[in-house]
C-alpha cells in the first residue's frame, strides 16, 4: 500500500507535465494553414516540434509556446493549465527579407539559394495596397514598368523597352495562362485579382524551365488555397469616377477536404475619359483532398469575363488640353478565358515528390481595335480614306506538365525533371471596315462591315517541350544549378480564303525548337549576406498573328537573347537594412521589333541585334518595428546593335540605319519608393505615400523625339479593426496622383505626329471590408 501511494505521488505531477497539446497553425490574412512552422517550449532547449502540411502540431505541455517561422511575426503564447488545444494565426511580416519562392524551380525554397533576378510581392503588400489594377502593385517591383492602359489593358517593360511583343510569360500557379504563339500584351486581364495571394517576377530570360516569351521576365501569379478551418471576406470599393468593384471569397476545410471561392464583379461608366465603360466578372474555385500524408489532389478552375470600350489614344491637342474625348464610338473588346487544371501530388519520401498537371484553356477575344483604325493618304500626304477591321481570335488547349524531383546525399544535391506538352488549336478572322471620318474634327463617325475578310484561318499548334534542372553544393556556402530545356514548337497553318486569291498565305507548316540551357551560381556569405551569377539563354518563336496575318509582309525568324547577369544582397544594421542589386547584359538576335508603319499601323521585322543593359536594385530600412522604408529602381540602356528601316518618300525607297541609337520608349530610369507606418497606439492603422518616376526615352528609333517622363505620387490610408463588435471590419482610402500630374504611361510617334496614353488626373477610392474566420 505504501509504494502505491509513492507511485501516485510520483506520478501525478509527471502525468501533467507530460500533457500533450495538439493545434493548427494558419495565415493571419489567407487563413491557410502554414506548414513548416517551428513549435518549441520557451527557455527549453529540447521538445521543438514543426508543423505538418496541414499546420497542425503535437507538444508535449509547456507553459510557453513560441511559433516562429521565416517570413512571420513570431508569437510566445503562454499555455493555461489543462488546455489540451491552440489555434494560432501568425501575421506574416510587413518586410520579408528573405522570401520563400517557388518560380525559381516550381519548388518552394529561399530566396538566397535562387541564382536569379526574383522579387516577391507578399500578401501583406497585396491587402495594404487594395489595387483596382495590377500595375498599381507590380510597378513596386525593381526592373518593373507595367503599362497602364485603362479598364485593367497594360503592356509591359521588363528589361526592355516598352513593348507589345511576346517577351513576357504570365502564369497562374506555375502554368502559362495562354499558349506559346498566341500572346496577348493585356493577357492579365485574365487573372482573378481577388484570389491572388503571391506575385512572383523573375527578371531576365527563364526559358530553361518555363520555356518561350519569358525573355524580359515571368510573372506568376500564386492563387489562393483553401482555409485551415473555415474563413470569409467581403469588401466594396469605388472611386470619384464611378469605378465600383465588389469582391467576395471564402472557404474552409472539413477533415480531408478543403474547398475555396472568390472573385469580384468590377463596373466603369462616365469615367474621366471618354467612351471608356467596361464590366468585369470574374470567378475561381479550388479544392484539395488529402488522400493521405503522402498524397493529395488539387482542382481549380478560373472564368475570366472582360467587355470593355476602347478609346484609342490621344494627339498632342488634346491630351496636354487635357481634353480626354475619344475620337470614335465604336471600338470594343470582349474577352472570355476559361481555365481549369488538376495537379496530383505525391511525396515518395521526404527527398522525391512528383507532381503531375493536367490543365485545359478556352479563350475567345473579339474586339473592334481602335489601334487598326487608319487612314489612308496620298504621295502628297493628303487624306483619302479610313478604314479597320473587325477581329476574333479563339483557342482552346489540353495538355500536361509533369515534374519529377529527388534529393541525393552526394553533395547534397538535387535533380528536377519534367516534361511539357500543350495541344492548343486556335482560329482567327478579321473582316475589314470602311469607316467614315469628319477630318475637321479629326473624328471617325461610323463604319461599314464590307464582308471581306483579311484572314480567316485555322493553326494546330503543338509545343512540346522536356526539361531538367540539377542543383549541388561542392562546398557549404556554394550552391551551383545547372538547367537544360528543349522546346520544340510545331505550327500547322489552314487558311480558310478561297485559293485563288494568290495574295495570302495558303497551308503551310511551320517548326521553331531551340536547347536553351542555364548555369547559375550563389554563394552564402553569412548573416543574410549573398552573391549570385548567372547564364541563361532565352527564345521567341513569331507569333501566330505575325507569320500568317495578311498584313505582315515580311517574314521572321526566331529570335534569341543571351543573358549575362550578376548580383547579391546583404543587411546590416543589426537587420534592420537590406538591399538587394542585380547587373545584367542581355544580347538579343533576330529580336522581333514592331515597326510603324505611316498609316500608324505596325508591322514587325527582325532586327540583326540589340543590347540591353542595366542595375536593378531594391533597398528596405526598418529604423524602428512600425516603419517601413522601400525603393526600388532600375537604371538601363537599350540599344540596336544592328537595326535598319526602309522607307519610301515620293516614290523612292532608302535604307535608314539606326545602329548604336537607344531604342525607342526605353526609359533610362524607373522608380518607386514607399514608406510605410503602422503605428503601435493605434493597432490596424496604416499609412503609406508611395513616389513613382519614369524618365525621359525617345519615342521614335531615330531619336529626334522624346517624351519628359514623369513624376507622381500616391497615398494610401487604412485601418483594421483589431477588437470589440466590429473586429474583422476595414476601411481603406487611397489617392493616385495626389497633384493631379497631367502624364502619358507611353507616347508613340509617328511622321504624322505624337498619339499619347494618358494617365487617370487625381483618383479617391474609397473602400470597406469584413472579414471572419476560425483562425
């Protein structure tokens, strides 16, 4: 009986310190669970736990806990005495220094072992800066000018000039949203805004694991997942020019099953620019079912539905009188995009996973372009006639991406495998218009549907591509990867007008491949300092439109980029500063360049070569936990190397050479800088001014115009409501071009003059959201 009594004595006290605490760890924002959370006892040095891939965690009893994890804002939570549960939230912190990323390898790692240009845009800049517009977000990227061409419309600069060719990638969670040869400059305004999480942009040529066009950049877009437990928001905003835009999305997770949706519907009319009324609906859903540890299938879908008036730009009049008339009423664009994909994921053991993708697209794009509105003149010059045309362009695509990856013990290296194939039939036509013009008030009034056709064809474009991707470290601090990637891309042409009309292209076959390969290197100098190199190859096949539209006369070639690139990052400060700076020389061959025409249409040629050079750098000081400093800029030159016009005046034709000029809308320099604060006495509040430059560029090859550049300026105010009845409630206020700065986002000339984007005068938005969740 006595050692019975000594043995519950004894026991007792062990049995309640020995208690196990189970929980989930989730995203404060997304609410998604955080896997990979560090879990361990305060002041212990034994007992850490992390968490699984669904968050959740099992500890023995501790009376503090602390979670920390890379990228958060780590939290000690004091354990009552028989609480068996925990559900954290962690707040992902305002500056990562040291970002996660997946685009470098389609596998999540660190920044710091990536040997390339990649910056990250966070869920925390996503909700602080409430965008109606990615360029509003993007443009906070170093290296990074999204174009802002109204109603959600943009093209693009990444280490190159401001253009409307294929030398972009967009993807969605690692996929391409449209096929090889069938680019599209505006193609974001087929992203789902609302359920976007994560941006990544890698700078520079990425053709070694995603293949063509990622030559100036790729951008991906990382989409919402489902909620650990179960969560909803709802937000409504609108602006002075009766922009209004409702989001909504929400999700949960049962067991093994977790499901989310979301979306907005946006509406525009008599906005500040004439004729520019749009809609937008768009809509995502994702599932997950975790058939085990090891295993777990993906499901989503995206519906994209954007019909908008087109404006066209502005002459010099008009725009610096800051009279924003269209000079037409009949110029639209309508765009469905569909996509849905299922991913299968399998862990064969911690060191080899493989993931395969099988995804579909359909897209339709019919539009009335004011960009093909032209007039026809005489030798003299004089005004004959107008005329357009009336286009639609469709595809739809089944294909599979397939990537395979293990981890080996020599020299802790890595292999990564895959292949790629994407079957994606498309059709275009395009009937042209006579359109009648007053050429007093330079105003077309109306058209004419003649019923001829300019194209109607059909193309089977095939791409097929396999790629390997090997990591080591020789030596701790060194990581070296090496990438391989053949592409071969496979056109078959069917033109649908009758065969006796010899002027346009009949059936034909047309095959581009290219083995593009990649070296890279980083070098781990401690204490979040770094360096980096890389070579890398990028490629252009010609588009659909430019080998077999009627209106391009010239043929073309594939066109290649050598990227040469060097760079590094470090803090100091105790932290407190980070910098990151790349250098980078891209050699661009047979680079397909769009030529005006003098009717102010285009036509594109190869160029025999072009250089683009430039620094990239981004440099973040927290001077104290609430301030936030950030700029970002890029300092470049772009050059042709080799470039050459011909042109005819009076009947006779002469060779203008344009060797050793800039190239035309290059800007010299962009930048953006942000600060940010988030005072402690006054949780949930925030307040950022945020400065944007573009410098002067020459508008034509020869540079003999050029446009000043600009300078504007932006405010966002914003407060979260942290506690009491209204806890999960915002409101945000944000004003864009704070000196209502009369500017053009770009200016194309022409021998007939300057036409001129203009930019949106001063802006108010004006939103409210709540937000509820488990977590």
């Amino acid at each position: 009986m006595r050692n019975f009594l000594l043995f519950l004595l004894l026991y007792i006290p062990l049995s309640i310190h020995a208690q196990t605490i189970t929980g989930t760890v989730a995203d404060a924002i997304t609410h998604e669970p955080l896997p990979g959370v560090t879990v361990n006892p305060v002041n212990l040095s034994t007992g850490a736990t992390t968490t699984d891939r669904k968050g959740q965690f099992s500890i023995t009893y501790s009376q503090k806990l602390r979670f920390f994890m890379m990228g958060y804002t780590e939290q000690i939570i004091e354990v009552s005495s028989g609480q068996t549960s925990l559900n954290i939230s962690l707040s992902p912190s305002a500056v990562d220094l040291q970002p996660v990323v997946v685009s470098a390898s389609r596998e999540g790692q660190s920044r710091a072992s990536a040997p390339i240009a990649i910056s990250k845009i966070n869920t925390v800049q996503i909700q602080d800066t409430k965008a109606t517009a990615l360029y509003q977000l993007l443009n906070k990227v170093a290296g990074v000018y999204m174009v802002n061409l109204g109603n959600e419309q943009h093209t693009m600069a990444i280490r190159q000039p401001i253009t409307y060719n294929a030398l972009y990638l967009y993807m969605e969670d690692g996929l391409p949203i449209r096929p090889t040869g069938i680019f599209n400059h505006n193609a974001l305004y087929e992203i789902n805004m609302s359920s976007v999480k994560d941006m990544e942009v890698i700078k520079g040529p990425a053709s070694s694991l995603y293949g063509s066009n990622s030559i100036g950049g790729a951008v991906n877009f990382i989409s919402q997942n489902p909620p650990a437990g179960y969560a909803g928001r709802v937000q409504l905003q609108g602006d002075n020019y009766h922009y209004r835009r409702v989001d909504a999305d929400g999700g949960f997770t049962s067991g093994k099953f977790g499901f989310y949706a979301g979306g907005y519907v946006a509406h525009q009319s008599n906005g500040w620019q004439d004729y520019t009324d749009f809609d937008k609906y768009s809509a995502s859903l994702k599932t997950i079912y975790e058939f085990d540890t090891a295993t777990h299938l993906t499901a989503s879908a995206t519906y994209n539905y954007l019909n908008t008036q087109t404006p066209g730009s502005l002459d010099s009049t008009r725009f610096y009188s800051r009279t924003y008339s269209s000079n037409q009423r009949f110029t639209y664009r309508k765009v469905n995009a569909f996509r849905a994909n299922a991913r299968l994921d399998h862990a064969w053991s911690s060191r080899s996973n493989t993931f395969v993708t099988l995804f579909y697209r359909n897209n339709s794009t019919a539009q009335l372009p004011s960009y093909f509105i032209s007039d026809v003149r005489n030798s003299a010059g004089q005004y004959v006639s107008s005329n357009g045309q009336v286009n639609d362009q469709s595809f739809h695509s089944f294909g599979v991406l397939a990537q395979h990856r293990v981890d080996f013990d020599f020299l802790h290296s890595r292999l990564i495998a895959g292949v790629y194939i994407d079957n994606s039939p498309s059709s275009f036509y395009a009937q042209s218009l006579s359109i009648q013009k007053d050429v007093s008030r330079n105003y077309y009034t109306s058209f004419t549907n003649t019923g001829m056709y300019i194209d109607d064809y059909r193309i089977k474009l095939f791409n097929t591509a396999a790629y390997t991707q090997y990591e080591l470290k020789p030596i701790e601090p060194l990581r070296i990867v090496m990438g391989l990637r053949y592409d071969r891309v496979h056109y078959n042409f069917r033109n649908g007008l009758p065969v006796t009309n010899t002027k346009y292209k009949q059936q034909q076959t047309n095959d581009f491949d290219v083995l593009a390969p990649k070296l890279g290197l980083t070098y781990n100098l401690g204490n979040n300092k770094g360096l980096y190199a890389n070579y890398s190859l990028g490629f252009q096949p010609p588009e659909t439109g430019d080998l077999f539209s009627s209106r391009q006369q010239t043929p073309l070639k594939q066109a290649t980029f050598n990227n040469y690139e060097v760079g590094g990052w470090f803090t100091a400060f105790g932290s407190k500063f980070h910098s990151e700076i790349s250098l980078y020389s891209l050699e661009g061959r047979n680079e397909i360049i769009s030529q005006l025409l003098p009717d102010n249409t285009t036509q594109n040629q190869n160029s025999g070569a072009t250089r683009h050079r430039g620094i990239e750098y981004t440099l973040t000081y927290l001077p104290v936990q609430q301030l936030a400093i950030r700029f970002s800029g890029t300092n470049a030159w772009h050059t042709y190397k080799d470039y050459s016009e011909v042109r005819t005046s009076g009947g006779k034709a002469s060779t203008i050479i344009y060797n050793g000029k800039r190239m035309a809308n290059a800007p010299s320099w962009i930048a953006n800088a942000e600060v940010t604060y988030k005072p402690d006495y006054l949780p949930g509040f925030r307040i950022a001014p945020e400065w944007q430059r573009i410098d002067k560029y020459f508008t034509n090859p020869a540079n003999t115009k050029s446009y000043g550049g600009y300078n504007i300026a932006n405010l966002r105010l914003g407060y979260d409501f942290k506690q009491n009845v209204l806890k999960g409630a915002g409101i945000w206020f944000n004003m864009i071009n704070v000196t209502n700065k009369l500017y053009a986002t770009t200016v194309i000339s022409n021998q007939y003059g300057d036409t001129y984007t203009a930019a949106p005068p001063r802006t108010y938005t004006l939103g409210i959201s709540y937000s509820f969740s488990k977590y």
